[in-house]
C-alpha cells in the first residue's frame, strides 16, 4: 500500500512542495528553459541538464523518493490512439442524436411518468380510471397520455417517450388498442 498522486503539469514549481516531498516516484519528463527546482537539482549530477530540456515524447528520468534515479523510454502500446484518428469511424460507430429526455416541469409528466403511466395502462387491464387512480392523475391526463401515445405508435411504429427511457416494451405497446 502506498500513496500515489499523478499530476501532469507544465510549471512544476506551481506545486507546493510539501506536496513534491512525499510522492514516492517523480516522472520527469520536460523541464523546459526553467530548469528543475532548486530541490531537484541534485539531479543535474546524474542526468544531462541538456538531455532534460527537450527529450523525445517516449523519454523520461524517475527520480525515487528513497535515492535511485533512472532514465528509460515508454513506448506507446500498438493499441494507443493516433492524433487525428476517428475511432468512432475505425471501430464503425454510429451516434444517433434524438430529442433529449423530457424531465416534465410542474404538473407536466416527465418521459419517465409517461412510460409508467402507459405500463400502468397496461398492468391494468387497459382502464383509464384504475391507471389513474393507481398514479394520483386525473383521468384526463391519464387519457390524453395513452391518445398521445397511441398516435406516436400509428403514426411512427413506436412512442418516442417511451423509447427515450427504454419504457418496458411499452414504446410500441398497446397494438390492440391502436385503433380504439
């Protein structure tokens, strides 16, 4: 077990250094015209003032909170992503955008109310006054609901509120009732 902070940083100084004193390991990896701080440059008797200025990407120096320091190279895995490549069209993935999930304000149904109130519909042997006393609505709204959702199914094979919220197969339900 072990205390690990990863901080990626441009301007090493900007972290303090009591936070710099207990890392275990120190990745350096470019120190740019600034130099390293003043409590690092021991490192300088070790490693190439030169060679830390301007290293290629793979290159870093460790430097261990218990003494060793090191040099070495982290090739990149075959797996890594290159810059500027599409993984969506590499690995052919389609996004589809549709309307955004409607979370109802005040009294109006959100898509989730919708999608339980047509499960409800349902579970109740297809009565609106049962389906609206099981929810607290009025059977108006519970009425206007199922209509809406009856049309959205006539009109585009299935409810779209209902698929917003993966309702329970209830997006195209209510075949039998369609045409009521």
């Amino acid at each position: 077990m072990g205390y690990t902070v990863g901080v990626d940083t441009i301007r090493w100084t900007s972290i303090d250094k009591e936070i710099r004193d207990v890392s275990d390991y120190l990745f350096i990896k470019r120190v740019g015209i600034q130099g390293l701080p003043r409590d690092l440059r021991f490192v300088y008797r070790y490693v190439d003032p030169s060679s830390l200025m301007n290293p290629l990407p793979p290159s870093f120096a460790l430097v261990c909170n218990k003494g060793p320091i090191a040099i070495g190279r982290f090739e990149k895995p075959e797996f890594h992503k290159e810059e500027g490549e599409n993984l969506l069209r590499k690995f052919d993935i389609d996004i589809e955008y549709g309307e955004p999930i409607d979370y109802g304000t005040g009294t109006a149904l959100s898509d989730f109310d919708h999608a339980r109130l047509i499960e409800t519909y349902i579970d109740h042997a297809y009565k609106v006054r049962d389906t609206a006393r099981a929810l607290s609505r009025s059977p108006h709204t519970a009425t206007r609901h199922i209509e809406d959702h009856k049309s959205d199914i006539l009109r585009g094979g299935s409810c779209a509120r209902c698929r917003h919220v993966n309702g329970r197969e209830v997006s195209n339900a209510l075949d039998k009732h369609t045409s009521a």
